[in-house]
C-alpha cells in the first residue's frame, strides 16, 4: 500500500466497527473549510488483503487511503 504523498481532502475517521466480514468506518471528508461530507466505508477482509497484503497496515489506514482515491 502506498498512499499519495498529499491528499487533496482532509480524512477523519469518527467510528470504526469490526464486524465478521471486515469493518465499516464512518469518516468525514473535508474538502475546504466550508465543504466537507460523511461517508460509510466499509471494507472487507478481501480488500484489506489485496490493499495490504502481509497485513501490516492497519485497516483504519487502509480505509483512509481508499477514500482518498
């Protein structure tokens, strides 16, 4: 995984919830100080496995690469 050296939008994660089939994170995208939106990502253990795939990375780091994209 390498995430880009500079997100255009700043990432915050306010929940993470592991469940059976991976984790759901609820975070807030702010783009610029008066647009910012929230989203729910949920990310399974096969995408962890393909964004990090000796598991080193931690899923909240995973999920935040991924919605930067």
């Amino acid at each position: 995984m390498t995430p880009s050296p500079e997100p255009a939008a700043a990432i915050r994660t306010t929940r993470e919830t592991e469940q059976a089939d991976g984790w759901t994170f609820e975070m807030v995208i702010d783009f610029d100080p008066d647009h910012s939106r929230t989203i729910t990502l949920h990310l399974a253990w096969a995408d962890y496995n393909l964004w990090s795939p000796t598991g080193q990375a931690r899923p909240v780091d995973v999920a935040t690469v991924v919605a930067g994209l």
